[in-house]
C-alpha cells in the first residue's frame, strides 16, 4: 500500500521540478510577463485544465488586471479588470490561501460573479494567492470549461508551483524595474544640452564607464567608441595637441583630492573642426577606485564672441594710440582669421575717391600687384566675388 501511494507522490514531485525548472528557464529572458506567461502554463497544466491568467492587483487593491494567460480554448481575456470585492477573490486575498469551485452553476460563494463565469463558459475554477514579499500582488485563476474535479492535492500542487516561481518572478520585476529607472536617467540625460561622462580612475589609469548619446552630435564619432578600457585613446585624440596635457592634469587633480573644477580646451571633431568646450569635473571614492563625473558643453560660440570682443577693443586702443596702420590692418586681419576659424586672410585699404590701395596686410605680392595697377578697381570686383572676401570702404 505505500508503495502504491509513494509513486504518484514521486511523479507529483517531479513534473513540480520539471516545472520550476522550465519557469526558471523563461526568468533567463528577463522578462515578467514571460514568466507570467510560463506559470500559467505549468500550473494549468499541472493540474489539467485548459486554460490559467495572472490577474495583478491594481495599486488601490480595488481590480485585478489580466496580464498574463495560458489558453488553449476559450475567449482570451486579456486586458480584462475583474473587481476584488467579489466574495471568491475577497477570500484567497484575505485568507492567502487558494480555493476552487467544482461547480460554478451551484456554488454559493459565487454570488453575483456567477453570471460573469458563465457568459466566459467557465464551469470549473481555481484561484491561487501569488505573494512576493508578504505581499499579495495578484492572483492564479485556473479555468475549466467542463466539469471538472479538483481537489485538495491539486490546490497544494498549484500553490506549490506558484510559491516556487515567485522568486524568479521578483528577479524579472527587479529586473525590468532597474531597465525602466535606467530608461528614465537616459531620458533625464538626453534632455540635458550637453555631454554627461562617468569615468573610473585606479591611480594610473581613466576608463570611461558611460556618455551620454549627445557626444556623437558633438564629436561625430560613435558613442561606443568612448566607452570601455579601450576607449582613453579617442578621448586623448580628440583632445587639441596644446590642452592634451592640461586637461591630462586636470583630471589627475580631481582624481587626487576630489575638488570641483571647471576647464575650458579645444577639442577636434571627426571632420577636422576646432571646438572649444568647457567640462564641469568632480569626482568621489568609491572603493578602491575614484569615480569622475563632468558634463562638456559646446563653448564654441562663446569664446570666438569674447575673442571678437577682446579683438575690437584692441584694434579701437591701436587706433587712439595713432598706431601705423600697417599694425592696425595686420591687428584686424588676425581677427578675421580668429573669427573665420583660422581660415587666410587679407586686409586692404583704398582710396573711396579713386580706387587707390592705400595699404595691404596679407596678400599675395602678384595679387597686391594687380590691385595697385590702373585697373585695380575691376581687379578688385572679380577677385571679392571669387573669393567671397568683404572689402569695406
């Protein structure tokens, strides 16, 4: 006799593992519904019923939402809410633990959800508590849509299997929960004008550990290319050869004792532009390591209005001091260079009357030459219109 009892005892024992097992399987995807998805096939299958749905337990613990089913008949009822104050749900909710209706035409603790069950062509069901946490996050239904008789065995078999898979089901929620904040922070960083970097120093070394996806639009290169132990050679080819060791000292600094500071250096992008950007850099411990943070921004802009600035204050004090103009003019070319972005240029006075050059800074002698002739002033018009140059008068 206990061997006749042993046996089924065994094979309940093992499709419980070979359900965990294939629920554990599903958790590897990382995703809660598919664990969802599988539990509601194990257990429904586990017990022989044709179909099973995850109902989750809305934030005011009023409605159950289905989320997740196993059918192979009947009408789908994902998406569908279903009260909890219904008397058979009230119950597994209130009590944990899970109950069963052999018979939904005659039992009395349906009360008013008799007619729903009967429009879905449920004649049988089970509701099994899930509980994560000591805390109720929604319920198992097991549906049959003939008679069928379950018993006391398969609601331990049910709850069993469901308690089993609620660790795998945390660690997807944990999962999906950690992807979601991090969706957040790459929406929060996105929104920032700027690039937002985070790099580990272990005392001889930096390795970039994140950027933001702005420093493609900034730099031109792909943003993978600045992540990883690999990465310090872009950053340190992008930087302008004159700042390379200043901004190399800078980050040195902060790695050492920790102090916000602000640096200001030129960097060259992917298709030869020189860019001027300034980089908010702190930094902290964190364990063995230094952890820096710094947010560049495109200052580009702003330099070349303070160098204008600068420039045409300088020209404006050569005039008052009666410089030569020779100084002026060269003292305006080397602005225009500066503004241009250290693209060749020329200055050239004339006479407004004639047409006489009264002095050149910059220009090629065969073309200075030719402005000086007699027919300077037609020279003069062609060569503006090639070379797109501004004459002022």
């Amino acid at each position: 006799m206990t061997e006749r009892l042993a046996q089924p005892d065994l094979e309940r024992r093992l499709r419980e593992a070979e359900s965990f097992i294939r629920i554990n399987t599903a958790a590897a995807e990382l995703s809660p519904v598919a664990v969802l998805n599988t539990i509601c096939l194990e257990v429904a299958q586990a017990v022989g019923v044709p179909s099973a749905g995850f109902g989750q337990l809305d934030p005011d613990h009023q409605t159950l939402t289905v989320i997740a089913e196993y059918r192979s008949i009947g009408v789908s009822a994902m998406g569908m809410r279903f009260t909890s104050s219904n008397p058979l749900t009230k119950v597994v909710l209130e009590t944990r633990q899970a109950v069963f209706v052999n018979d939904v035409t005659t039992d009395a603790r349906l009360g008013d959800s008799r007619a729903g069950l009967l429009s879905l062509g449920i004649h049988s069901l089970m509701i099994v508590p899930v509980i994560a946490h000591d805390e109720v996050i929604g319920t198992l239904g097991l549906d049959a849509y003939e008679p069928h008789t379950f018993n006391e065995a398969d609601r331990e078999l049910a709850s069993s299997l469901v308690r089993a898979a609620v660790p795998a089901l945390e660690q997807t929620r944990l999962f999906e929960r950690l992807k979601q904040t991090l969706e957040r922070y790459e929406q929060l960083v996105g929104s920032v004008e700027g690039v937002v970097w985070e790099s580990t120093w272990n005392g001889e070394s930096l390795e970039c550990t994140y950027v933001s996806p702005q420093i493609e639009a900034m730099l031109g290169y792909p943003r993978d290319q600045f992540v990883g132990p690999d990465a310090q050679t872009i950053w340190v080819s992008v930087e302008h050869p004159e700042d390379r060791e200043g901004v190399q000292a800078t980050l040195r600094a902060v790695a050492t004792d920790l102090q916000h500071r602000a640096i200001e250096n030129r960097v060259i992008t992917r298709d030869g532009q020189v860019r001027w950007i300034g980089d908010q850099i702190s930094g902290r411990r964190q364990g063995n390591l230094v952890l820096l943070r710094g947010l560049m921004r495109d200052i580009t802009e702003h330099k070349r209005e303070a160098q204008l600035e600068a420039d045409r204050n300088a020209v404006l004090q050569l005039v008052a001091q009666g410089a030569p103009l020779s100084v002026t003019l060269e003292r305006l070319r080397v602005m225009a260079e500066t503004q241009s972005g250290g693209a060749p240029n020329a200055v050239f006075l004339f006479e407004q009357s004639d047409f006489e050059m009264i002095n050149a800074v910059g220009l090629p002698t065969d073309i200075e030459s030719r402005l000086r002739s007699h027919e300077g002033h037609a020279f003069l018009l062609q060569f503006t219109a090639e070379k797109k140059t501004l004459a002022c008068r």
